[in-house]
C-alpha cells in the first residue's frame, strides 16, 4: 500500500483541494483509495458530500462552532 500525505503549515493553500482530487482521480483510475482527514473542521467529507453526525469528541475539539 502507498500512502500520500497532504500537509504545509500554510492556511488554505489548497490541501484539502488537493487530497480530494488526487483521491478522486486515483479512485477513477481503479484504484481503492481510503482518505483520511485529520482536520476537525471536515472539509474533506464536506467536499465529498457525506453528511456526518458530530460526536462528542469533535465538541471538545472544536470549541463552539
Ligand atoms: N486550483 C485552484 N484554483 C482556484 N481556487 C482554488 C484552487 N484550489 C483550491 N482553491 C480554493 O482555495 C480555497 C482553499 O482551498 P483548501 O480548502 O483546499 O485549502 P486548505 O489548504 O485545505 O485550507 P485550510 O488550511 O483552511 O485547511 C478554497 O476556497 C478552494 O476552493
Ligand atoms: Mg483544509
């Protein structure tokens, strides 16, 4: 297995962009591709259009939001 990991320092410099499509794209091409986000926010099963249920850790994590 190869595992690709997406990371900088800098805000919003297109890494989460950047993970969904190369996910996306890999997956077209046949491969299975599980991703993984690290990010509390969720961006990434945003952009993926899963609609998940906040547990009591992401509250902790996550202040007020
Ligand atoms: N190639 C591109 N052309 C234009 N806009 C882009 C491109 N890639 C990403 N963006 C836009 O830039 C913004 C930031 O992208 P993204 O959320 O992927 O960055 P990020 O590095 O994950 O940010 P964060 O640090 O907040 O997690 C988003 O609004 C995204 O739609
Ligand atoms: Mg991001």
């Amino acid at each position: 297995m190869r595992r690709i990991a997406v990371s900088l320092t800098k805000d919003g410099a297109a890494k989460t962009t950047s993970a969904v499509n190369l996910a996306a794209g890999l997956a077209l091409a046949g491969q299975r591709v599980p991703l993984i986000d690290t990010d509390t926010r969720g961006q990434t099963g945003f952009m993926l259009g899963v609609n998940f249920k906040r547990n009591s850790c992401d509250k902790e994590t996550s202040g007020s939001r």
